[in-house]
C-alpha cells in the first residue's frame, strides 16, 4: 500500500532562518582572513548552503560534492560513494563541509576521510541537522544548526524519494495507522 504521509512541523521558516544567521555569524568571526570553501554535500545541502553563503559576510567560495543517497527508502545501507567531485583543487585551503544532516555519520566520515588526504589547511563540519540517537560512526560537528528525534526528516533540501525538498520549513513523515 503506498499510503500518504502528513509532515509534522519541527522547524519553521522563520526558526530555520534565525539559526542559519547565527551560524553564519559565527563561521564570519572565525573564518575572518581565511577565505574559506564551503563545501556543499549535494543533493540535501542545497537549500542551506544558499542562504549560508548570503549571510557570511567575510570573502569565501562555494563548491560542492556528490556522495550516493539513500535510493528510494530511508534507511541507510552504509555505503557511502563519491558521485561527482570537487571543482576545485582543497590543498592549503580552509574547508567546512555543510551538510544537511548527520544520521549514522557513514557519509561524513568517508568524506572527511577522503578530503583529508587531499591536505587542506584546515577542515570543518558545518551541519543543518544532527539524529544523534542513529549514530554508528563518531563525527564532529564543529556548527551545527538544530537536533532532530529519531525520525525521518523533509524539507527545505531534504527529500523523500525526490519529494518536499521544497518545502521552506522542516518536518518528519507521519503514517498513519
Ligand atoms: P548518514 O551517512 O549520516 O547515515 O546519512 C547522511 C545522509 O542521509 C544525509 O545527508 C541525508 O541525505 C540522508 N538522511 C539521513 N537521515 C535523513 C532524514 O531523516 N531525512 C532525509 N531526507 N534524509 C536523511
């Protein structure tokens, strides 16, 4: 049966829009002079990133990255592959990864992993949302914008099956019955 799910609000447009102001505040104070590149992890990050990068007022770049997703479902396999990689050469640069959300933390840590060889100056973690209750990888998230229960989250870049990324506020999936 493919029943319809409701979206139960977590955040709203307005929450969301505070938070990543004040991230962005707080990546400006400690990027200052660094010209940092921001990384986006495609597809989740898109959203975030964009209203990042309109609030961080210190000079920095904007690049992106694709790792495999989750297919159809919403659980995770564990396997984490790079899709489409950087345009930009890392080596010397300060780095933050934005990510959407961490849930196991497989794609984080493989990243990190894989970035890491590359030798960038510095390399941090910025993260819209943490499921901290599905950890099975131990990752650092150096900003991070709100905690979210152990459910299946849309909006505002994240998806189900390609469905809500639209939407501006954040909710999870409710089944009924
Ligand atoms: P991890 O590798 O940490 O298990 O998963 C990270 C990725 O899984 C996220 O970037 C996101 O694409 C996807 N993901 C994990 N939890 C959720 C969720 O609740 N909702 C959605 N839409 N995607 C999720």
């Amino acid at each position: 049966m493919n029943e319809e799910p409701t979206i139960v609000t977590l955040f709203t447009e307005e929450e969301i829009a505070e938070r990543v102001q004040e991230l962005a505040a707080e990546i400006t104070e400690d990027y200052a002079g660094k010209n940092p590149l921001l990384v986006g992890i495609l597809k989740g990050a898109w959203m975030f990133l964009a209203d990042l990068t309109r609030a961080i007022t210190i000079p920095h770049q904007c690049d992106f990255i694709r790792v495999s997703s989750y297919g159809s479902g919403t659980e995770s396999t564990g396997e984490v592959r790079l899709l489409t990689d950087l345009s930009t050469p890392i080596r010397g640069r300060h780095v933050i990864l934005i990510e959407d959300i961490v849930d196991t933390g497989h794609t984080l840590a493989t990243l990190l992993n894989i970035l890491k060889e590359r030798e960038p100056a510095s390399l941090a973690v910025c993260s819209l949302l943490d499921k901290p209750e599905r950890r099975e990888v131990a990752v650092h998230i150096d900003y991070l914008g709100f905690t979210v229960p152990n459910k299946f989250v849309v909006g505002y870049g994240l998806d189900w099956d390609e469905r809500f990324r639209h939407l501006p506020y954040i909710g999870y999936l409710e089944f009924e019955g």
